[in-house]
C-alpha cells in the first residue's frame, strides 16, 4: 500500500536488515497513517471549528477507518518484527529522514551503509542524506517481505553538478521546480540521479531533501546527494550523538564515500552530465495540469492568459477570449463575493516535497506575520490548511510565535500527512462549488505539493498550481494566480495603502534567524521518543486475536480479494491475446491518479452504486483511497478520473468509454464487465510517460480486474511498468517515432499479440509483433526487463508465483 492512497501505509524500510539496530528490533515495518479529509477551516466563517482542526480530522478518521486501523493493529501483534506508528505521527518519508535513517549501521561487528526500499515514490527523499533508496509498487515489495530478492536492470546515472548559490529571495521549491523541468527534458526516466559540484555544499541538507523527494516528478529512480559536512551537521541536529556521527564519518572516509569540500575534487565519471547554475534559478510555480511546467513568477499572468485560450491540453482550456474576463458574482454566507477564472479558492501547505524544509516553512509564517501586520487577510471563500509531514513543524513553528499568524491567515494544523496533496482537502463552501460548477470557472488551487495532474487535487479546481509555502500563503491573500507580483498589489493594508508582494516577502537573513533560534534538537529528540505511544482512540482500538486475519464478508472496507483465487500448482504460462478490444485510448501522461484515483467517490457512479446497494450512505462514501483495500472498489474505481481524455469519447472528459461492438458510451467498469460477459480479451494504448505519479499498486490491480491483458504505450513510468509486470499484464513499447496516432490505430479494431506460450522463448526486452483485424501490423518492444520478471510473468504475476514457492515445500513432503 502507499501512503498517498489513504490514511494507512507501510514503509518497507522496515524490511531491510539494516534496521538491526532501530530499538533493538529489526526489520520493522513503518506504516504511517495521514489524514483522510480536511474539514473545511475558512478562518472567518467559524473559528472553533478552525482551532480545532487537527482534532475533528483525527476523530472523523477514526470514525471511518475504524477498521483499516483495527486490521494494522492486528498485524503488528500477528507477524514479527513489524513495527506500526500509529495515527498522526507524521509523513513516513519525514520520519524516514529525521527517525529511521542510520546512514551506516554497525552490527555483529560489521559495519555497511544504510538502505531502503519503500511503498511509496517519494521513498527518494532519503537520498537526501546520502542513503541509496527508492520507491517500488506494493505488488513488487511483497517480494522482498517474502523474502524473495529484487532485481532491477543495471540504471545509467545522471551527473548533475550545480555550481553558485540561490539568490535572496529564491527559495528551494524554486531550484525543485527548476531541476524537474531540466530532468525531463534531459530524459531521467529510470536512471539514477547524482548532485556534484561546488553548488551542492551551499545547500541544507533540508533543501537537498526538498530536490530528492520530487525525483519521481522528475522520473528519476534516485536523486542522490553523497554525505557530506552538511549532513554530518543535519545528524547531530536531528539527535544522533556525536560518537555514532563520528563512526559514520570514519566509515565513510574509508570507503572513500565521503565528500570533503576542502579536498580536491576530480569530476565524476556519469552516464551523462548536466549543469546547472544555481544563480540562474528563479522565483516559479508550476502548472496547471503537470509539475515539470514551470512558469517563472514574473511570467505568471502571461501564462495564465495564454493557457485560457489554448486548445485543450496540458497548457490549455480552449476558452474564448470574450470569456476570459467573466466575473460571477455570488453570495458567501450573507456577505458579496466574487470569482473569475483563474481565482485562487484552495491554498495548502502540504505534502513531505516541502514540509521537511525549515526555511520555507518559516517563510511562510514569515509572510503571514507581515501581512497581518499590514493588516491583510485571506479571503473567507478561500480554503486553507497546513499539513505538516512531522510533528517538529509544529514545534518549530510554535516557538517561534509564527504558527499564531499562519492561523490568523486560516492556515491552521489539519493533520500529519497526505491532505490537499492527495485530493483530501474535503468539499469547498457549497457557495463556492455552486458558482464554479454553474458558470463553468477554471478555479484555481496553490499548493506546496509534488503532484497537480488533473482531477488529483480537487474535482472543482481545473487549475492547480505548484508552489513554495511561502508563495502559497501569498496566492492566497491575493486571491488569484492571475496576478503580476511585480507590478500589482496582492491587496489593500488597514492604512488604505496598496500591499505589494515586495512588502511581504521575507529576506534570507530574517528566515535564518527564526531557524537559529527555533529549530532545536530537543524538538526531535522528544517527538521520536514518545512516537509510538499513540492516542487513546488507538490504544483503545479493539483488535482480533486470531493469528489468521478473519474477514468480515460484510466490510466494505477490507475485502479478500480476487486476485489468488482458481489458483492452481502450475504457472498457466505467458497469456495469449486475441482479437481483443480496445477499453481505452489515451494520450501521453496518464498518471495513476488517472488510472486508479484516491478522491471522492462520486454518487452515480459504478463504486458509489456497488456502496449504495450495501446499505452506505452517500455522505459515508468516502474516497477511493480509503477503501483501496476492497478489491471490489478498486476496480470500479480504475480509470475513474473525471478529467481523463479517452480518444475513443471524441472530446467527452470523464470516468467513460465506447463499447465497441454496440458503440454503448458506458462507465469503463460497466464496459469491460461488458466485455468479460461477451468473452473478449481487453487492452488499452497509451502515449509516453503512462503510470507516472504514485506509486500505488491499485493502478495494475484495477486494469487486471477489468480484465486488461496488455497495456501497449509510447513509454512507461518504471515503478508503474513493474507493477504491470507483478500483475501478469503484458506491457509493451511501440517503436521509437511510432505511436497509436502515427500507426493510424483508432481504437476500434481488434487486437491480437503474437507471444510464444513458452516461456522459454520469451527474451526480456525482445520484438512483440501485434496485428489487427483491419490488416494493419506493426513491431513493439515487451517491456519486461528481467529474467526474474519473465518467471513472474509466467506465474501470471508475483502473487501467484510467492503462493505457489511458500507452498512448494509442503507439496514435497
């Protein structure tokens, strides 16, 4: 599971060896567990409500994930060694980081550098701390939790070297944005990620952590930084002590893993090389639709503009220009309101990209002091939470008398965790949604985020935005991303004076001193100690005592799912393909957000029908996320994004696709069940980039429980690509310079796979020809990398491959 699908996560990290030395218990599993929904907490519409945020949102979710929690609980007294934080404790990426990470472990007198694979993508943000990690799929991980080996082809390795130093007034998030848009470009996919130069030692190793955690938006694998003095330096702040500090430098000047500044330095030998000065990077925000769009601060009304009126796409909504000034205006609890396009209407400080970063989070509260000094706020229709991924953050940012004016500006303490990032912010003000949905407005969200695909964030807002912490709170006072910083004001102060974005901004040296006198290592040293204590609602939390977990056929919730059923002792080989339809055809990008959703379960459709009929009530519905572990949701819940582009709708946007045959426009749920019934094999094609985002499993589980045989796309995400291939799906690679569009594929034919149904004609990576029924033919690439991942196939999948190795020794005897 991953921790963007819900409140419940594990990281394997716990299941390296390396964790020998955490508490005395190794191998320990960490599931952390963010919050599910954020009450709505406009600062002037009820301030109780707001002041206690972070304690209604723990209530609702022990209420509606009562049996998740129950079922983790169960877990951490039915297997060994597996350790369970519970609620609340924070992002398990920051915990990682500031908790779990060793660096080098000394055990059994042998001493070897620290290692981790984890649930979800961000896994990366380690790497900030010299610690070679990465995220895989769930479906990959039961591997190693079964103590199966990982194999991965052998990555090439981008060096990166940054020369310079930010300018005052360039935060982090800036240099993020400006290192995935440069990585993408340069072709990350896959490979691993090194930082050198003389650039690197002028970086805290929270703002490497900031760079390292957006690694899979920039499609990388890892996103490396070697140890250093600044990550000595970050040890002892976190608590390590100075004798374990010292051990770690010793060993890795040994092994000639350590980087000394003061050395000579010689230039790395990389796959390829980039270079980036850090003087050049710029104030930015990315978006609308993808993270690696970055548009400089300073261009941001001119962006703006011209996405209003391009054709629809990544860059564009296809408005006309005489709509693009439109005002509605409405009633917002008996006060006037208004919004246009672009208008800001959700503004979060979220996420573990930026949350892990003091002089951002600082800023900030930097920003928010001065404005209710100048006497700004934010208006009451725009909805605003803080999310910090550590309890330190609100320690921090108490001492310091910064969290009072975050909570001013109605940014207060919501949860630890994944919340507006995920598409967990909760409904706007029925007002609000009734004035966008009823004139059709591209509202706008602003977040401190990893992720802004469409339909991720928030059904109603069509444009989300990127952006440092400090620039969120800015978007928020003034109200729009149609703005130009530089030249208007973001509002009018209590004197009747204009206030400009110069006039809030904090400097370098103002941030640095807050950080000085506020951030202590005692913070880290008492919220770790006490981490596993949890809350009265989880250490009352009742648990089955039975070492077989007993599912309750009622729970819809927890389901066993389908996924081993039939299974028989023999592998059924690779599977054939023949005259399958096509379900879906998609463009380039198509993430899992897309694929397998985490928002609200909508009323009407195949999930909130499948609810309905088991007595749940629609305000119970919940999200797609939090009930990710029912089988029965998660394929109803795949391709239910409501801005996915189907090619087969003709220009229609949602969660629906063309049943071929009878030319039904039917829910894909509805259309492949279709299918199923009639006996016909399912595929889709996609464009490059398909299975970016998350790392969740769901995304393969849904399409095999559709019935989808193979996915054949421009190009694969790599944590998505194993996921497929963990699940027995056939993903295949059209030719360079080739594409469904270029091959003149509509979708509607019929789609035969010319696979050997022995295995052992099967190659990794060799040609795959497929034909249609209109005549056409063309070669694609079988993306399974491996001869390990060739055994998997063969299995239909790791599932039935671990079930059928655990048992073979019972079948000897």
């Amino acid at each position: 599971m991953d921790n963007t699908g819900g409140p419940a996560v594990v990281d394997l990290a716990a299941m390296r060896d390396v964790m020998a030395e955490l508490d005395n218990d190794p191998n320990k599993i960490n599931p952390l567990i963010p919050v599910d929904l954020v009450i709505d907490h406009s600062v002037r519409v009820d301030v109780a409500r707001c002041e206690d945020a972070l304690k209604q949102n723990m209530s609702l979710e022990f209420s509606r994930n009562k049996e998740r929690f129950s079922f983790f609980k169960w877990a951490s007294s039915a297997f060994n060694n597996m350790l369970v934080l519970p609620p609340g404790s924070g992002i398990l990426h920051q915990v990682n980081l500031e908790y779990l990470s060793r660096v080098v472990f000394k055990a059994d007198g042998v001493m070897y550098p620290d290692s981790v694979v984890g649930t979800d993508s961000h896994t990366t943000m380690i790497n900030s701390l010299g610690v070679a990690g990465w995220g895989v799929g769930g479906i990959e991980a039961m591997t190693a939790m079964l103590g199966q080996p990982m194999s991965m082809v052998l990555p090439g390795v981008v060096g990166l070297k940054l020369t310079g130093k930010l300018k005052d007034g360039v935060t982090t998030t800036d240099l993020a944005l400006t290192l995935t848009q440069m990585l993408r470009k340069h072709g990350a996919v896959g490979k691993f990620v090194e930082f050198y130069g003389e650039g690197v030692a002028t970086l805290p190793l929270p703002a490497r952590a900031t760079i390292a955690n957006m690694t899979p938006e920039y499609g990388a694998t890892m996103g490396f930084f070697p140890v250093d003095h600044v990550a000595l330096d970050y040890l002892r702040l976190i608590g390590r002590s100075d004798e374990t500090v010292l051990m770690i430098e010793a060993y890795l000047r040994a092994n000639k893993m350590f980087v000394d500044s003061n050395d000579p330095q010689t230039e790395p030998v990389y796959s390829s090389y980039l270079e980036l000065d850090l003087t050049k990077v710029e104030p930015s925000v990315a978006g609308p639709k993808r993270p690696h769009d970055r548009v400089p601060l300073k261009e941001m009304k001119s962006d703006w503009h011209a996405c209003l009126g391009n054709e629809v796409g990544f860059k564009g909504y296809g408005l006309p220009k005489e709509q693009h000034d439109k005002v509605v205006k409405f009633d917002f609890h008996g006060e006037p309101a208004e919004i246009r396009h672009g208008s800001v209407v959700l503004a979060a400080v979220c996420s573990s990209t930026n949350s892990s970063n003091p002089s951002v989070m600082i800023g900030a509260g930097l920003v928010a002091k001065k404005a209710c000094e100048l006497g700004l706020e934010v208006k009451p229709w725009v909805k605003t939470s803080l999310a910090p991924g550590s309890l330190v953050v609100t320690k921090y940012l108490a001492h310091s008398g910064l969290q009072e004016y975050l909570n001013k500006q109605g940014f207060h303490i919501v949860g630890y965790g994944c919340t507006t990032c995920i598409g967990n912010s909760g409904d706007l003000d029925e007002s609000v949604s009734a004035a966008i949905t009823e004139n059709d407005v591209v509202a706008a969200a602003v977040l401190s985020g990893n992720r802004n695909y469409e339909g991720r964030v928030h059904p109603l807002t069509r444009a989300n935005y990127l952006a440092s912490p400090p620039l969120v709170v800015v978007y928020a006072l003034a109200g729009t991303v149609c703005i130009d910083f530089e030249k208007e004001p973001i509002g009018v102060g209590k004197d009747g004076k204009e206030v400009y974005f110069r006039d809030v901004w904090p400097t370098a040296e103002e941030i640095e001193q807050v950080i000085k006198s506020s951030i202590l290592p005692e913070m880290f040293k008492s919220t770790y100690g006490s981490i596993t204590k949890g809350n009265d609602e989880w250490n009352d939390l009742a648990v089955p005592e039975e070492m077989l977990f007993p599912w309750d056929p009622k729970s819809t919730y927890i389901h066993k799912p389908a996924y081993l059923e039939n299974l028989t002792m023999s592998p059924p080989g690779p599977p054939s393909v023949k005259d399958a339809y096509c379900l879906l055809s998609l463009g380039d990008s198509i993430t899992t957000d897309h694929i397998s959703p985490s928002g609200v379960i909508k009323p009407g459709t195949p999930a909130a029908k499948y609810l309905l009929e088991r007595g749940v009530e629609p305000k119970n519905f919940t999200t797609y996320g939090s009930r990710r572990a029912n089988d029965e949701i998660v394929v109803r819940g795949a391709f239910a994004n409501i801005r996915i582009v189907n090619k087969l709708l003709k220009g229609e946007v949602g969660p629906k696709t063309v049943h071929v045959p009878t030319e039904e426009k039917l829910y894909v749920f509805d259309a492949a069940m279709k299918y199923k019934s009639e006996g016909h094999d399912m595929i889709i094609l996609a464009g490059d980039e398909y299975g970016a985002g998350s790392s969740r499993d769901s995304a393969a589980k849904g399409p095999l429980l559709l019935g989808v045989k193979s996915v054949i796309a421009k190009g694969f995400e790599r944590i998505h690509r194993s996921n497929l291939v963990g699940m027995g799906i056939i993903p295949l690679r059209f030719k360079d310079g080739e594409d469904a569009d270029s091959l003149g594929l509509t979708g509607h034919e019929k789609f035969t796979i010319d696979l050997p149904s022995n295995i052992s004609e099967i190659s990794p990576g060799q040609d795959v020809t497929v034909t249609t029924n209109t005549g056409k033919s063309f070669n694609s690439t079988l993306c399974i990398n491996t001869q390990v991942e060739l055994e998997y196939f063969n299995h239909g999948g790791i599932l039935p491959y671990l079930i059928r190795k655990l048992a073979e020794p019972s079948k000897e005897q």
